[in-house]
C-alpha cells in the first residue's frame, strides 16, 4: 500500500506540478521527490506500527495487575519508552516534511539561477536603486545566515556522532544481557531502548540532512542574489520620483512620530500622577505592607516604561534629517551633481555618523541586559509571595509587563538602529566606489587631507591649541636652531684668537655661546610657533623625576662640564696628571673631557672626576715645569766633579731655562751609589717634549761622565767568608765539559 501511495504521488507531481519546467530538470525533480515520498511513506508505516505497539503494552498492563520493577528502581518503563519512540518517529515525520520542502525550493532554486546564467531578467531595464537596495542587505543577510547555518551543521553532527555512540552502548548492554540469561522484563526493555536510541539516531541524521540542505540553499539564495545584482547594476537608475517617494514617506513618519510624542507625553504625565498618588499614600501609611511597597514600584516601573518609549521616538525623530541628507546624497552621487570635495565631506560625516550609531547600539544592548536582568529578578520574587498574597502576585506581574514592554522597546530600538546604519553604509559604499580621480582631483584631495592633518588639534593648554603643524614647526626650528648655533659658535671660536685671547678661553667661549644660542633659539622656535612653556609643565616634571632618579651621573657630569668652562681650573691644551696619568687636555664637552696621553691615546674622563679627586695642572699658570734627573755615581768618585758636570749637562742644554738656573743636589749615601739630583727649568705644553729635554739631558750626563772617568753605580752585593779551617777548592771545568757534551 505505500508503494503505491508513493507512485501515485509521483505522477501527480508529474502532472501538475512540472509542466513548466523543462525535461531534464522534471527528471531531476522526480528523482528528488520520489525518495522523499517514499521516506515518508515508511515514517508513516513506523507510526502506525509504533503505535499499535504502544496500544497493545497498555492494554496489557491494564489487565494484568504485576508491578512494574522499572518504575521501582526509578528508570523508564516499556511504556514510557514506547511513547518516547511514538513522539521521535512523529519529528522523524516533520523532518521528512522539512527536508522535502527544502529539496523543493532547491530545485526552484537552480531553476532560477539556471535562467539568471543565460541573463535573462523577469524584469526589464531600468531597474531601481531600491531593488538594489534589497538585493544589496540579502546578501549582507545571507553572509550573517551562513555562519549560523555552519555552526548549526556543526552541532548537528555532533549530535549524530552521540546519537551513534548511544546506539553501540545499548547494543552492547542488550548483549550482555542475552549472555547473562536476564529476565524477559529487562531484555524487553533493553531492546526497547535499543530501538529508541536507533530512531534518535535517524532522527539526529534526518535533522544533519536538513542543515546540509538549508546550506545549500542558502548558497543557492546566495549565488542567485550576486548573480541579480551583477545582472542590474548596469542599467539601475535613480530618478526623481524615487527621492519625491523617500521624501514623502519620511515627511509622513516625521508627522506620526511627532504626533506619537505628543500621545506618549500625555501617558507620561498620567502615569506620573497614578504614581505620585501611590507614593503620597505609601508615604502616609505607618504600617508598609508588601503589596504597597511594590505597587509604587510597578507604577513607576510603568512610567519608566514611557519614558524609554519616549527616548526611542526621540531618536527616531533626531534619525530623520540624516535620512532625509543620506537619499539626497545618493540621488546627488548617481546622477554626479556633486563635487570631489563634498564627497569627500559627505565621508567624513558618514563615518562620523556610523560610529554614533554603533556606539547608541551598544548603549541599547546593555539596558536590555540590565532589563532582562530585572525581569528574572521579579520572576523570582513572584515565585515566593505568589502562593501568599494574589495582589502582591498581581503588581509583580505588572511589574514584569512592563519590563517586558521595555525589553520590546530596546529590540526595536536596535533593530531601528541597525535599520539606519545600513543606510549609512550604502551611502559609503557609493562613496568609496565613485570613478577613478584625475590627477587634479587626487592632488585636492591629498592637500585637503594634509590640511586636516596640519591643523589637528593635539592638545588644549590655556585656550592655547597645539596643533599637529604647530608641533611639527617648532621641531624643525629647534633642528635648525642647533645647525645654526653651532655654527655661530664655531666662528666666535676661531676669531676669538686673532683678538688676543689665548685658545683654551677661546674654545670655553665657544661651547658656552653654543649652549647658550641653542636655548635661545629654541625658546624663540617655542614662542614662534605658538606653543605655550606651560605644555611642558608636565614633561618638565617628568624628566625632573628621570634625573632625580636614573640621571644623575649625566646630570652631576654635565654641571661640572659648565663648571669647568665657567672656573677653567683646567683648558684646552694644558699638561695634566689625573690618576696617574699625563695627557694633554684635547676637548672640554658638556659630559666629558678627552685627553690625549704621550702615547698618543685618547682617554675620555667625566667631567666630575676632574672636581671630584685631586688633578695636577702642570701647566694652568704658564708651560714652565721643573723637572729633575736622578743619578748614582760609584763610591770614591769626586763629588764636587760630579756635581760640576751635572751642572754643565743642564746649562749646555737649549731648553733649559737660563733664569731660574740649574741646581744639583747631593741627596744621600745610598746603598750602592752616591745618589745625585739635578733639577732645572723648561717649557712644557705635553709629555712627549719633557721626556725629549729630559732624555737629552741624560745622554750629555752620560758622555761626560765617559769623558772624566766617572763610573754611573748599579746594584753590587759584597760577601765576606769567615771560618776556622781553610776552604777547599777543586777544580771542575773538565766534569762540566763533559755534562755539556753529553746534554749536546
């Protein structure tokens, strides 16, 4: 009998539902609707079984009067399972159903997008901004359905793969019991639940089919809305009538909507008066009672209720005049009436405007939560005093009215909100996709843009407004300000010395004129570009700070820079002895001073130790230095001799200072020598020209004393041998030849 039944629908499916379409695509549609027509033919077959089933289980329970352990233990008794397999064959049916629409309207589908692949239209051109408009939010709709429809497909295959593990588990339980020899009752139940898990099974996969097919079709819906809007892109047109009809219907919403405000402000003000009146008697009464206290709150509940109603008919009616400015902007775009620069403006304020949508949307999402909030609140609090007092129970559900109201309130409230931001984006979307520029245009654009940017307003001090150009000014003058100061430096510096004044002050004079210039200049740059000293307030705190604590080395060492060029205990150019060591000071910075030692090396000091330890300037009043030469003659040398010739080797010498005069001293009777000190004057300005004097000095001492038989002392150790008997020497020049010999 279904077979039959099954054939008969397919040819009456064939007969009059397919006379349009051609015979390919009716052999396609018998061969989707026959499957189905036959699914649903079993399903039926599996109710009518299922329930005879379920008929002959109660019966027998009526006539028999054993209790069922089932029910005792607390699991599911056959009866119960039998009605469970009733109620998932019964949605195996509404699945087949479903799937048989979707397959239907997937065949109407590749139909339609069939005849769109030719080009064809059922419409002929011009076509309609508005139809555009709609074919434009189906698609933006379509891409919002298909992500839900894929997490949807997701979960359903989750659920078969459950479904299918519940299958195995109550196989493998009916089994065991099998094996275990299990009373009738329980083997009847296991294979009972057996079958529900298998019917919950094709259910979960029927449901799985459905999510595969609604993809398809919503990928079909898809295709075929890109395809339409491809299609009459070309040819769609904005007319005048179009814009007469948009202005016209907000024209007639701008008069409801006032005249709604109107009505809402008489409800507000009966509303406030209901519930001034409850809260004069609440006020009045000694003794509160809990159905008072919340009808004064469902009162003002209900005036609050008006009151958000009012505040979205408010916004509706602000929505108004950038609806009116969006259907003149884009008749203005596609008919081109409009200029580069007020589209570049309509942008700016379009963005603006999208961004003040977004931000009343998320102000909307969270009173919705908060109202939603309030309304399981009050559910819970209904559930306790309902049994208790009706009235109480009454105003609680007034309560919740209107908190229901308001939550419909906020929906459509986003749902207007997001109603217009659509609208907004159409217009940047035109925008954007306006024609290539010419080369005036994009250099309009660009100066306009850096424009903007010149005169971006940074910050606010004082009524003084720091701009980014304002900004940007002041640091490239205080580059140029450096350039400039050094340079002005650098040609005091070198003219100083041909007015008399020695190198050093010239070179101390230079560096605090450059210090002095950079800040002048910069101060000047600060004051020419408008920026008020009060903007570094801040900065100047925080770098007070910095140094306080991670400065203060570079700071201690930039003040004694400023110091020693202010003092000058030391100079360019002077002879100086720091830790031991001579060089010649090369450069005074405003961190550190370079030396440069007799070998040629450069030693960068900080500028504190020179302060801060001891430092020998040998040449801070003039370059005279006294220098000395020690010596040690032999005993038994003539010392007036000896001090004659000392004498003689300084005088000789070209370097040696004539005023002062050379003078030797005798110092002492040394160990090994008698130890002389000759000591003269000469001009120093390094370390390499003393030891030059000093070595020439030497080499005359050397020569004369080679001259007149004076011998220079070294170290000598005298040994005296004291003992009673002779000492005994043997000769061992022969033993030691051979040890040579044989070590060769």
């Amino acid at each position: 009998m279904p077979r039959i039944l099954c054939a008969c629908c397919v040819v009456a499916f064939q007969l009059f539902a397919l006379p349009g379409l051609s015979a390919a695509d009716q052999e396609t549609a018998i061969e989707l609707v026959a499957p189905k027509l036959s699914a649903k033919a079993e399903a039926e077959a599996k109710h009518e079984t299922i329930s005879s089933e379920l008929r002959n289980a109660i019966a027998q329970k009526e006539n028999t009067d054993v209790a069922d352990s089932s029910v005792a233990s607390g699991e599911p008794s056959e009866i119960d399972l039998l009605k469970m397999i009733e109620v998932t064959i019964a949605q195996q049916r509404s699945a087949t159903a479903t799937m048989q629409q979707l397959q239907s309207t997937k065949v109407e589908l590749e139909t339609q997008l069939s005849k769109l692949s030719s080009g064809k239209l059922n419409e002929e051109p011009p076509y309609s901004i508005l139809m555009l408009d709609r074919l434009n939010d189906s698609i933006a709709s379509g891409k919002v359905k298909r992500e839900s429809l894929e997490e949807a497909l997701l979960a359903a295959r989750g659920a078969v793969e459950r479904a299918r593990f519940n299958v195995d588990s109550r196989a493998k339980t009916l089994r065991q019991l099998g094996e275990t020899n299990a009373t009738d009752i329980k083997t009847n139940i296991a294979s009972r639940e057996l079958r529900l898990a298998e019917e919950i099974l094709v259910l979960r996969r029927q449901e799985l089919g459905i999510e595969e097919a609604s993809e398809a079709v919503r990928s079909l819906e898809a295709d075929i809305d890109l395809r339409q809007r491809e299609l009459i892109l070309p040819h769609v047109v904005f007319s005048t009538d179009i814009i007469e009809e948009k202005n016209k219907e907000l024209d007639e919403r701008e008069v409801e909507l006032n005249r709604k405000a109107d009505e809402l402000q008489i409800e507000l003000q009966y509303a406030e008066r209901r519930w001034m009146s409850a809260r004069q008697q609440l006020d009045s009464t000694v003794n509160r009672t809990a159905e008072m206290l919340q009808k004064v709150e469902s009162l003002q509940l209900a005036q609050k209720t008006i009151q958000v109603e009012q505040s979205v008919n408010n916004q509706r009616i602000e929505r108004l005049p950038i609806m009116r400015a969006n259907w003149d902007r884009r008749f203005r775009l596609a008919n081109g009436q409009c200029t580069r620069q007020e589209r570049t403006l309509w942008l700016e304020e379009t963005l603006r405007q999208i961004e003040q949508f977004a931000r009343e949307r998320r102000a909307r999402e969270l009173k919705l939560d908060e109202t939603r909030a309030n309304i399981s609140a009050i559910g819970t609090q209904s559930e306790e005093g309902a049994a208790n007092s009706p009235e109480l129970t009454r105003w609680m559900e007034r309560a919740t009215s209107s908190l229901i109201a308001q939550t419909d309130l906020h929906t459509r409230a986003i749902i207007g909100i997001d109603s217009g931001k659509r609208a907004l984006e159409r217009l940047r979307v035109e925008i954007e996709g306006e024609p290539n520029r010419s080369v005036g245009e994009w250099m309009s654009d660009a100066w306009g843009s850096l424009r903007r940017i010149w005169n971006y307003e940074i910050t606010n001090v004082n009524d003084t407004s720091l701009t980014v150009g304002r900004a940007a000014s002041c640091m490239l003058f205080i580059v140029l300000s450096y350039f400039l100061a050094r340079f002005l430096s650098r040609l005091l510096g070198n003219r100083l010395p041909r007015l008399g004044i020695d190198e050093a002050a010239a070179n101390s004079i230079q560096s605090l004129t450059f210090y002095a210039l950079l800040l002048g200049f910069t101060l000047a740059a600060l004051r020419y570009a408008n920026v008020p000293l009060t903007a570094f307030t801040f900065l100047g705190g925080a770098i007070a700070i910095g140094v306080g604590f991670g400065s203060q080395n570079i700071l201690n060492n930039f003040i004694s820079g400023l110091i020693l060029l202010a003092e000058r205990p030391i100079k360019t150019g002077d002879l100086i002895l720091i830790d031991g060591t001579y060089g010649n000071v090369i450069q005074i910075g405003a961190r550190s001073t370079q030396i440069r030692s007799g070998d040629n090396l450069d030693i960068i000091v900080p500028n504190s130790r020179f302060l801060e330890n001891n430092v020998v300037n040998l040449t801070r009043s003039d370059d005279r230095l006294r220098t000395s030469i020690k010596i040690g003659v032999a005993y038994g040398s003539s010392l007036d001799l000896v001090m004659q010739l000392l004498q003689e080797a300084a005088d000789e010498n070209e370097h040696v200072h004539r005023e002062p005069k050379p003078f030797v001293w005798f110092n002492e009777f040394g160990d090994n020598a008698l130890e002389f000190q000759v000591n003269f004057w000469i001009n120093v300005r390094s370390v390499v020209q003393r030891k030059t004097v000093e070595t020439q000095v030497r080499l005359s001492i050397d020569q004369k004393f080679r001259e007149h038989g004076i011998s220079i002392a070294f170290p000598q150790r005298d040994i005296h041998l004291s003992s009673s008997e002779p000492l005994e020497f043997r000769m061992i020049r022969e033993q030691h030849s051979k040890a040579y010999k044989n070590a060769g």
